[in-house]
C-alpha cells in the first residue's frame, strides 16, 4: 500500500477489524519507511447504497461527506480521531443494513444516525451538526434542541 505521507510502498499491517456487517476489513497500517500509520479498508465491490434527497432526486452514499460533516461539528473538541472513524464506521454499517433491500436510504435517515452517534460522544458537536441538517434559523431552535437532549439525559439516568 502506498503510504500517504511518504509514497513508499513498504508498510506493515498493525490491526486489521471487520465492520459488523461483515462487508469491509479496516486495517491500520505503518509504513516501514517514516512510520507514519495510516487506514485502509477493504470492500466488497457491489451496487452503490443510494440517497434519496429532499427534492426527491438520488446520488450514491459517500461516507467523505459524512466525514467532512462530522470534521467541521467536532472542530476543537476532545474527540479522539479513532472515536471518529469508529462512529463513521457504525453509521456507514448502519446506512447499508437499512437500505439492504431496495438499496435506497433517505437523506434524513442519514442525517439521523449521525445525530445518533454524535449525540453519545459529544453534546456540543451534536447541536452543532443539529443546526446544521435541521436548518435552525433562530436561537429559540437551539434552545429547543438543547431541552430536546436534556430530557433524553434525564431519561437515560432514570433506568
């Protein structure tokens, strides 16, 4: 594999995990070179997971917007880079185990399990990404979705 920060193309596989679905290999690799460590996945090539959009049109599901979306909500907080892949990786599993059978999943349900995951690692990233996908317009919607959470908090301590 050509490493990415040198372009040597000795490395050696450190870690190699399997998505829960069991349609990719992750592996983390460290070139033998500058020893920079880097990831790679294995896949299974197959009919892309599309997204049906809120204007009713489709385009193929690509995890580098959900990567960049969740890049810019976790800006400057403590969220470790491997907390990330691993919560991209859980939503890219969960969006094709929805759209397993028609091959199809809406815009929202994906926007969703980005809230989802974001709202067990970070708070301020979820509003953050919230305001965002949800359009808020004025502070009373933050303040809205900030009580939303609040409550689901209180639930959660309550069982």
């Amino acid at each position: 594999m050509l490493c990415p920060y040198c372009g040597t193309l000795e490395d050696k596989v450190i870690e190699t995990r399997q998505n829960t679905s069991g349609t990719a290999i992750r592996r983390r690799r460290e070139c033998l070179s500058c020893k920079y460590r880097f990831t790679s996945y294995e896949q299974i090539e197959e009919k892309k997971l599309m997204v049906i959009k809120k204007d009713g049109s489709r385009e193929p599901f690509d995890i580098a917007k959900i990567t960049r979306g969740l890049e810019k909500s976790l800006e400057k907080r403590p969220v470790s880079t491997e907390t990330t892949e691993d919560m991209l990786q859980a939503i890219e599993d969960e969006a094709y185990m929805i759209g397993k059978n028609s091959r199809e999943i809406t815009a929202g349900e994906v926007g969703d399990l980005v809230l989802k995951h974001l709202f067990n690692v970070d708070k301020v990233a979820y509003v953050r990404f919230a305001s965002v996908y949800r359009m808020f317009n004025n502070v009373n919607e933050f303040i809205s979705e900030i009580e939303n959470f609040t409550v689901k908090q209180g639930k959660k301590k309550e069982k």
